[in-house]
C-alpha cells in the first residue's frame, strides 16, 4: 500500500504540472456563455490581458492536493483488485477492471470537489491579484465559508460523483484493456514487459476515452462551482441534485443545446491525452523503480 501512495503521489504531480495550463483553457471555454470561442481565442486574449503566467492560477490548490489525491485513487484501485482478489495484472477481466476504476473515482470525488472549487474559481478571474475578489486559495476558502457555509466548498459534489466513477472506470479500463491487447496480440509478452510507445499510446487513449464520456457532467460541475450568484441554487424537489437538473436545463434551453456541454472539448481532449499519458507512465516507471525498495 505504501508503493501504491508513493507512485500514485509521483505520478499525480506529473498530471497537474503536464496539463494546468491546458485546464486554465478548457475552463475559460467551458464557461463562456453563448456562442463558443476557440481554444486560440481564449489563449490569445488571456496572454494579451493577463499575460502569460494566466494560465498558471489555480495552480497551487492541486499542486499541493494533486499528489494525495491521486495517491487515494491508485490506493483505492489497488484495494478493491485485492478484494476483489485479482492476484495480477495478468488476471483481470474487463468487468473487474470496470468495477475497480469506478471505485476509485467514487472514492476521489469527496476529496476532489473542494480543490476543484478553488481552482476554477481562481481560474475564473481575470483582474490582477490586488483587484480580484479572490486573493489566493485560502482567500476563496475563506470566502465561500462566510457566503455559503461548509457545505459551499462542496457545490457540485453530486455531479462531480456522478462524473468521476464512469470518469475512472473507462480511464483505467482502456488503459488495462489496451495494454493486455497489445501484449497478448502484438507484442506476446508479459503486460509488465510491454515496451514504452504502447504503454504510452494506451495512457493517451484512456484520457481521450475517459473525457469523451464525462465530459458534459464537467461543464455542469464548472458551472454549478463558479456560480457565486447561486443561479442554480434552486434544487430539484425530488433528487438530491445539488442544483445540476436545473443548470442542464438552464444551459441546454438558453444557449447551443446539447453542443453547449461540448464547449472546451477540443482543449479537455488534448489535455487529457498528453496529462493521462505521463501520468500513467511515470507511476509504472516509478513503481517499477521502487518495488525492489518496498520489498
């Protein structure tokens, strides 16, 4: 278990430091209202207004959490393969794989909401540090405590739950699947002796895969976190949805339809891909590297 928190914590700082700036972008897109802007577009107005350490806020709430947290999903994911008693990664089926990633995901969303607030609402704001209503990340604690009690820190949560477990069942179920098909069919080897470009290629497709699923519960979740006004405060009667029923409604009646919960998606895909690709390599070359030591 030790292994899994080291790794898990390597491999998590290498995804926050790989994709922030990209995240920076698909933020902005995400909650543009009506008509869309480009990735280009948001990236040139931001370096023209802002200049170019822009895409760098909201950088510290993960860079100090990212590692922990992503050490609770590899624990998490780990966990629940010994429960489910898969004694190697030569063993899994697909179902288990599905089942062990969506645990994960359902374990890191309580930890993830929080940070994921801070963030975007830092990444929101576009005046300088001494004008912005939000001077730094204990700033927007801080103030959404006074506004909105505890409980504001976890606006979104249940739309963040219902992101994360197919989030992570699909990431770490095309990782896996990918891997056994390329070492079985191609490479005929063992998965642990898989040469890097296919361990590289099947990181890069659990990103793409992943977020091409979750996506559009990702703008809402964005939504509902940067909404200070509580525009989406009104709940359903009968669902404890945290107020997501009347954004997708809200978002889907007023601007593009079903094209508006794409917005971003182009900047998320990119991301996802290069982030998830390092990410996933530098826990097996860091677990590789270190079992010897845990032994």
């Amino acid at each position: 278990m030790l292994l899994d928190i080291v790794c898990g914590s390597i491999s998590g700082l290498v995804n926050h430091c790989v994709g922030h700036p990209i995240d920076f972008v698909k933020i902005r897109m995400q909650t543009v209202k009506g008509s869309r802007v480009s990735a280009m577009q948001v990236i040139r107005n931001t370096v023209n207004s802002e200049g170019v350490l822009a895409f760098y806020k909201g950088f510290c709430p993960p860079l100090a959490t990212g590692p922990l947290i992503n050490a609770v999903v590899f624990c998490a994911f780990e966990f629940s393969r010994r429960y489910l008693g898969v004694k190697s990664v030569e063993d899994y089926t697909l179902r288990q794989i599905l089942l062990c990633g969506g645990f994960a995901g359902f374990v890191e969303s309580f930890l993830c909401t929080p940070v994921d607030l801070v963030k975007c609402r830092l990444q929101m704001q576009k005046e300088s540090k001494a004008t912005a209503y939000y001077k730094g990340p204990l700033d927007v604690v801080r103030k959404v405590i006074r506004d909105e009690g505890v409980k504001g820190l976890y606006r979104g949560q249940t739309t963040m739950l219902i992101r994360e477990i197919p989030l992570f069942a699909t990431q770490f179920g095309t990782y896996f699947y990918c891997r056994k098909y390329f070492a079985q069919n191609v490479y005929k080897c063992k998965i642990d002796d898989l040469p890097t470009l296919p361990m590289l290629f099947s990181g890069g497709l659990s990103g793409l895969a992943c977020w091409t699923v979750a996506y559009p519960l990702d703008t809402v979740k964005t939504r509902l976190q940067v909404d200070r006004k509580q525009q989406y405060n009104k709940f359903h009667k009968f669902v404890p949805d945290g107020g997501m029923i009347n954004c997708i409604r809200h978002v889907y009646t007023t601007e593009n339809g079903v094209s508006s919960f794409y917005k971003g998606f182009s900047a998320q895909a990119f991301r996802s891909t290069i982030a998830t690709t390092f990410m996933f390599y530098s826990y097996e070359l860091a677990r590789a590297t270190l079992k010897p030591y845990f032994e």
